[in-house]
C-alpha cells in the first residue's frame, strides 16, 4: 500500500486557492516528482504533505495516520523522526563544520556526540563529500553544500525524503550530479521521495510525475 496519501486538500491563502482538489500518493521506496509552473501550488502541496501547513480541508494518511488528526507535538516527533528535508539552498548552519551539520539531526534525537558524528561520516562518504568533514559551509561549493545537505536529510534513516528544488541553485552538470546521488542514497535507504521542480530534466529521475497546475493535481501515472 501506500506510505503516504492526500485526498482532495484545499488550502487557500487568500481568495485565490493555492490548492484546490489536489490528491496525491507515495509509496516505499518510490521518487515522486511534483511538477508544474511557477505560482501553481507545488510547495503548498509539498509542506501540507509534510505536516508542515494545515490544509483547510482534506485528508492526509502517512503509514496509517491522519497527519491533520495528530497533535503539534505528534506531528513535528514525526518530522524529526520518519521525514527528511532537502531545500533550494542547502541550508546548513554556517558555524558548524559539514560533518556536525550532518550529525546535528541525530543529536537533536539524542544520539550521543561521538556516535551521531561516525554515522554523519559514513553519510558524507556516501555522498562523496568524506574530504569536507571538517570545513564550514562558507567554504565549500554550492553543488558540495547541497551533497552535505543531503546526507543530513538522510541521516536519520528517514521513511520519506521532501526535497524542494533541491538542484535549482545549481548549474546542470552538478545539478545532474547532486540528483544522482540523492535518488541513489534514498534508493539505497528505501526511502520514498517527493521533489519538487519545474525541471524536466531533474523529474527525469523520477518514477512518476504529478503534474500541479491552479492548485489542482493530475498523476502521470508511470508515465515514463
Ligand atoms: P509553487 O510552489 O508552484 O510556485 P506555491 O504553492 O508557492 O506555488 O503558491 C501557490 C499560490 O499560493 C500562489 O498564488 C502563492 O502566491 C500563494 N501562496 C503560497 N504560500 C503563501 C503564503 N504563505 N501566504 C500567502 N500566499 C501564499
Ligand atoms: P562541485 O563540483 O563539487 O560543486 P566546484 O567545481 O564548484 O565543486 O568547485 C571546485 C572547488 O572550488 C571546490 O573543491 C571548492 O573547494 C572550491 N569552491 C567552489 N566554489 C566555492 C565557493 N563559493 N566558496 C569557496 N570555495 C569554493
């Protein structure tokens, strides 16, 4: 069955809906590419999916659970624990190295210092990005800094990875490459992931596409 499902959220900001009447659904191991242009609620979508907005009205079931249903602390214990999250711009906290930036969502958990950074290490190998352990985030590279912030967004061993145009401030060669190593690592880790883009060429590594357009969904069922 499915890990996640959305049924015909609505969420409106103003009196125009950012969505209106979007579905959607993720399962294990599957990378889900969210399409469509700019302003057509792919992110709405994206941090409803998330726990992160409150739709104003449809259901969304993550491994048998109404997210709406959950309290706030439900809710973000299980961000912390079962969801991982890529941005645009890495987002790495600048006065920590790459290794405790990756390490930092298992010390939020608990997990003690010296064990979170081996765990950390092992990730940054896995992203090819081992030799920048000890660098701050002001001295690496975009296509670098988006590597080390996937391997943070996986660290924690995350059932789902969100990924919000996590190439888009990167030139295409290091897109491409950023892109492959994120779809491996989660392959690697069966985690689903849902990604965000306006690009063709970076929902090409995906295995469906939901198409958002006026804040309504349409599933390109294994198009490909
Ligand atoms: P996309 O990610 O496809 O560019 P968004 O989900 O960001 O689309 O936006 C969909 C619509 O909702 C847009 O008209 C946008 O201006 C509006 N919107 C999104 N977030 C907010 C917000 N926090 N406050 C007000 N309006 C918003
Ligand atoms: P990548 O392909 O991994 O993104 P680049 O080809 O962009 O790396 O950069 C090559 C090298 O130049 C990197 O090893 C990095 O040390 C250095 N570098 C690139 N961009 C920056 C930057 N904005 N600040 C500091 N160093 C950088």
């Amino acid at each position: 069955g499915a890990l996640l499902t959305a049924t015909d959220l609505h969420k409106a900001y103003g009196p125009t809906p950012a969505l209106d009447g979007a579905s959607f659904s993720v399962h294990p191991g599957e990378v889900v590419a969210v399409m469509g242009p700019s302003g057509s609620g792919k992110s709405t979508l994206l941090h409803c999916l998330a726990g992160i907005v409150t739709p104003d009205s449809g259901t969304i079931t993550y491994d048998g659970r109404e997210l709406t249903a959950l309290s706030d602390a439900e809710r973000s214990a299980l961000r912390r624990t079962e969801f991982g999250f890529v941005f645009q711009f890495g987002q790495l906290v600048p006065e920590l190295t790459c290794v405790e930036n990756v390490a930092l969502p298992l010390r939020l958990n608990g997990t003690k210092r010296r064990e979170a950074e081996r765990q950390a290490a092992s990730w940054l190998a896995r992203l090819e990005v081992d030799d920048l352990a000890a660098k701050r985030p002001g001295e690496i590279s975009g296509g670098q800094g988006q590597r080390v912030a996937v391997a943070r967004s996986l660290v924690t061993n995350p059932r789902l990875l969100f990924a919000d145009e996590p190439t888009g401030a990167l030139d295409s060669l290091n897109g491409e490459r950023v892109m492959e190593l994120l779809t491996e690592a989660a392959r690697g880790a069966n985690a689903a992931v849902v990604l965000v883009t306006h690009e063709a060429r970076v929902a090409a590594y995906s295995d469906r596409e939901i198409v958002v357009r006026d804040g309504k969904s349409r599933d390109m069922e294994y198009a490909r």
